[in-house]
C-alpha cells in the first residue's frame, strides 16, 4: 500500500468504484446478449490490480498483446485465463506458451511451434483461428481458413477451440450484420469440419458493442474482447458513451513547476521545436503559461484533455507540458492539475516507468489508496 500523500509526482489516477461499475455492467449487458466478455489489460499495462477487478466483476477471462503485460498479470497473482491477442515472434514461443492459455492465431508455423512448445508443459495448445473480414490486419482470408483449419487438425497437439475476427483497427471497417452473419457461417464450416462445437465464436472488440445494443450480433457470436469500454465508458464504432458506464475512471495529474506571464516578443528566427516540427503558436497579448512536470516521454500528450476550466495546452516536449492558465485564478507553484486521457493517452500513461498509479475509492472526501504501481517509478 502506498500513502496518496507520497505520490507527490506525476501520476495516472484511477478510481476504483467507478471501474468497477464499468466492469460490472458490461459484463452483465453482454451476458444478457448470450456473451462472454474477455478484459483486454493492454490499456493498462497489465495493471494486476484492475484486472482483480475485472475477474471480481463478471468478467472471467483475460486478454493482453504483449506478454510483458501478461508476465506482469501474473506476477501481481493473476491466474485467470489470459488470451494472447497478437502472435507471438518466433523466438518468444517459449514463453508464449508459458504464461498464456489461448492463442489468437492465424499461421500455421507459429500454430506448429506454440503446439511443440505447450507439449514441452504437458499441455495442449487452445488456439482462436483468426479470419480477416476486411480490416487488412491479421487473419486469415475467409477464402483461406478452410486450408488452414485442416493443417491445424494435422499437428499434433492443438485444439481448435474458437474462431475470431478482428475489425475497426487498421482500417476503420466496423462489424455489421453482413460480415458478422459471413463470421457465423464461417463458424458453421469449422465446426463441419472438425466435428464439434466451437467454445468461442468471437466477433470482436469494443466496436462491436454498438451492434450488440441495435440490432443485435446474431445469436451464435458469443464472446468479445473487450478493452476501452471497459476503460473509457465508450463503446469505439461512433465514439458514443455507452448509459450506466463512467467516463471518467482515470485522471492524469501533473504539477505546475514553473508560472509566468510571458508577454509577446518579437520572434527570432523559428525553427524546429524538439520533435523537428515546425510550430506555429504565436503569443500575441501577455499570457500567464504553467509549465507541468509531464511530456511526450510520459504519455502521448495529444490524447489529454484539461479538466481544470480555463486551462488550454499551448505545446509540450520530451519532459514539459506548457499549458495556458490565464483564466484560471488562485493558481500557484506546487498546484495539480489534471487531464482526461483518451485511449492513446491512457495506454502510454499506464505503461510509463516515469509515472506513479494510484488507485482510490471516492468515499466521502478523503482517497483510500488501493493500487501500487505495476512497473514502480524510476524515482
Ligand atoms: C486491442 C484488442 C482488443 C480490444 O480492443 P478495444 O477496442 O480496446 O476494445 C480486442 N481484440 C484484439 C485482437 C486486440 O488487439
């Protein structure tokens, strides 16, 4: 446990009823749907603690791309069944195979040697067949899954156990009752194949919660992998709040490190700022500027949003946010203020060494902190 009091550096708050709301109703909405919900971690790092959460509150599985935010699930106790959503590279096999249950897949050379590596453990290899239904990213041609799946049946020791697709990523191509009904048929046919059921017929992530809500996901899908929703209170096809779900689970705060009224000068010759972009921002009248003690090393700086009324950002770089606060009154050296992060934002945020966690409870007006921080600050 940590003491909120000592965190004085920059940090990413979460609050803990309000994610825990999130958590609860999503997965009570889905299973109303017939649906299973998997909590995808890799917004948060693989934070252990909000992932107890999750497991608390009707969501019984895991899922994470990366495998360091798996290891960290794991080593903070974790010992749900977490789905590895993105391939392993082949010299990660090994370890692949050791800290998660289910494969997200769609090579067979990967297929053969996570198969070879889980027999290593005495285990067999649970694999989501992936099919591309448009978005470009992975997945196999639907065209193609059929040849697939049979070389899949031919190595020893792997069980088909679901089929997944994956959309809204790369090209923005949304689930819609045509590539979802193509999804289920396609499901039809590995079954036929095989000759026996599919545990998991997964449609997607968390822009499929739109067509879930109106129309409807046809009656077989009935698992998704669920990540910002959970997080952001948002459904990700139209960007629309979903109702009973919080917006406003995480904070990032940082502090005023420097206040000043800067007044125009006349502007020497302007070059490149620190990231070899040419700006633009010009003061024109005599501006009281913060300088915050976070920058694009922290966190992507785009993704922020003010929640103090009357403070803009003016410019950051590597290790300072410059934000206007002339409208702002009362503010001194030492004061916080704090941000809204959108999905980049949080992600960034949530894997930063330089960055505390702290997790609350909005009991009254005093913070209980609960979480430590999954990766501890440098300092
Ligand atoms: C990131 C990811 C998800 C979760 O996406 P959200 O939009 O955060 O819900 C689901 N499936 C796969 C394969 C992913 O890579």
């Amino acid at each position: 446990m940590l003491d909120i009091n000592t965190i004085s550096g920059p940090r990413i708050e979460f609050d803990t009823d309000a994610l825990q709301q999130n958590f609860a109703h999503l997965a009570k909405l889905c299973a109303a749907h017939g649906i299973a919900v998997s909590g995808v971690t890799k917004a948060i790092g693989g934070n252990p603690y909000i992932a107890s959460l999750m497991l608390d509150n009707g969501i019984c599985t895991l899922a994470d791309a990366r495998l360091d935010n798996i290891a960290r699930l794991r080593a903070g106790g974790i010992d749900a069944p977490v789905m590895l959503l993105r391939a392993p590279a082949m010299g990660e096999v090994a370890e692949a195979a050791r800290l998660a249950d289910i494969f997200l897949l769609s090579e067979i050379e990967t297929i053969r040697a996570l198969a070879t590596a889980k027999a290593k453990l005495g285990e067999c290899l649970q694999v989501v067949l992936m099919v591309d239904l448009g978005d470009l990213r992975e997945g196999v041609p639907p065209e193609d899954l059929l040849s697939l799946t049979r070389a899949v049946m031919a190595t020893e020791n792997v069980d088909i156990i679901g089929i997944g697709t994956n959309l809204a990523c790369n090209l923005g191509v949304l689930p819609d009752p045509s590539n979802m009904a193509e999804l289920v048929a396609l499901a039809n046919q590995i079954e036929a194949t095989i000759g026996h059921p599919l545990r998991y017929i997964s449609a997607g992530n968390s822009s499929a919660l739109s067509l879930l809500l109106n129309p409807g996901l046809p009656s077989k899908i009935n698992y998704l992998r669920l990540g910002e929703s959970l997080f952001l209170g948002r459904e990700t096809a139209h960007g629309q709040t979903l109702t009973h779900m919080r917006g406003d689970c995480f904070d990032l705060v940082a502090q005023v490190i420097e206040l000043k009224l800067k007044a125009p000068r006349p502007y020497a010759v302007r070059g490149r700022n620190a990231f070899g972009q040419q700006v633009d921002v010009e003061l024109t009248e005599p501006r009281q500027l913060g300088v915050l003690n976070v920058g694009a090393v922290d966190c992507e700086i785009g993704g922020l949003s003010p929640l103090t009324s009357g403070v803009s950002i003016v410019g950051y770089s590597s290790d300072h946010l410059i934000v206007d606060t002339t409208d702002v009154s009362d503010l001194t050296i030492g004061d916080e203020i704090r941000f809204r992060p959108d999905y980049r934002a949080l992600a960034t945020a949530m894997t930063s060494p330089y960055l505390a966690q702290a997790g609350f409870q909005a009991s009254g007006a005093s913070l209980t902190l609960e979480g430590t921080p999954p990766c501890l600050p440098l300092r």
